[in-house]
C-alpha cells in the first residue's frame, strides 16, 4: 500500500533527526558519538555538564516520537488506514532514532522516543512508563536500570489499557529492542558496575 509505505518512511525520516548531535552543535559541545558512553542521548549529553542541552535532547527525542505517532493517526483517519497504523509507525520512528540515515546510522538508545510514541498511542500508557522510570530512579539513581524496568512493564501496561492483539505485538517488539540496546548497561548491572548519577544531577 502506497499511503503505508509513504507514512511509514515519513515516520522514519522523522525519527532519523538525531537532537543529540544537533543540540550538541548547537551549544558548541563535542559530539555525544565521540565521548562518554558514545550514545547520542540525553544522559551522555548531560555528561558535558550542560544541563540545558541535555533537556533539549530529551524533549526533541520524546516529541519526534510524538508528531509522527500523532500524524499517523490523522492519516490513518483520513485514508482509512487499519487503527493498527499508529503502532507501525511508532516502530518506524523509533527505528529511525537508532539508525538514523542522516547521521551515519548510528543513533541512540531510543528511551525517550519510545516515552513519546507511548505517550501519543495511549497517553495512560505512557504516564504509567514515565511513573515507572521516575520511581525506580529515584529507588536506585540508575537511569538504564530505570529504563529497563519501564520498557519491560510497557507491554504489560498495553495489555491492561488498550489490549488489542497487534498493538500489543508492537509494544513486546518496542521492548525487546530496548533490552537488546542495553545489553552492556545488563552486563554492567549484573556485575554490579553501572554508574549511579549523583544527587546534585
């Protein structure tokens, strides 16, 4: 289906606007790919100590995740596309933010653009994954441990408040994307070396 296809790489293109690199530039910071953990993501960009931009990045992550969910729907509507729609094109920007085509391919992480699809899907949904992160964080002062625990639950969250079949699909593969892109934050959690963040960040 053309519509599909179109959409779809729309989302993409989308999620491929990688705001860690350019809020970095921006602000005249070294590129998040080049130092720190290497992501390019909010928590390695607050490792420069520029707080402003690290909050920039988490908030233009989280709303691509937002406009391409949201014009999904619209389109969805007005090409009667399945309801199903929305959810492919979460995956396509979230894909986008991993491998972005502008940037080399090599995106981050993708938390806070999984929180803004959520958010723009199921706003109960996302506030129960923002909750979760937000109480583990402040349990253990480890974001991907946090981060961790909220993709794991989104599923469970999906099936308690929305429960359709395929919207479920989506959010298991949105999880399991996010645990695969943390395997060495689990391998550093389970030998119990991950870094907390201090009270002061």
């Amino acid at each position: 289906m053309t519509e599909l296809a179109l959409l779809l790489l729309a989302a993409y293109l989308i999620g491929s606007i990688s705001f860690a690199v350019v809020v970095s530039r921006f602000y005249g910071l070294p590129d998040p790919r080049g130092h720190g953990s290497g992501n390019p993501g909010a928590t390695n960009v607050l490792r420069t100590g520029r707080k402003s931009a690290a909050a920039l990045t988490l908030l233009g992550d989280a709303i691509k995740g937002v406009v391409a969910v949201l014009l999904a729907k619209w389109v969805a509507e007005v090409w009667g596309l399945p309801g199903y729609v929305p959810y492919l094109a979460a995956l396509a920007v979230f894909l986008g933010h991993l491998f972005p085509v502008f940037f080399g391919f090599k995106g981050g992480k993708g938390v806070a653009t999984a929180l803004g699809v959520l958010l723009a899907l199921n706003l109960w949904v996302g506030l129960a994954c923002a909750a979760t992160w937000l109480v583990m964080f402040a349990i253990t002062r480890v974001s991907s441990l946090s981060a961790l625990v909220a993709a794991a639950l989104a599923p469970l969250y999906g099936y308690w408040l929305v429960g359709g079949a395929a919207e479920v699909a989506a959010l298991l593969l949105l999880s399991a994307i996010i645990l695969a892109r943390h395997h060495a934050n689990i391998r550093r959690l389970l030998r119990g070396e991950e870094t907390l963040f201090e009270k002061r960040v």
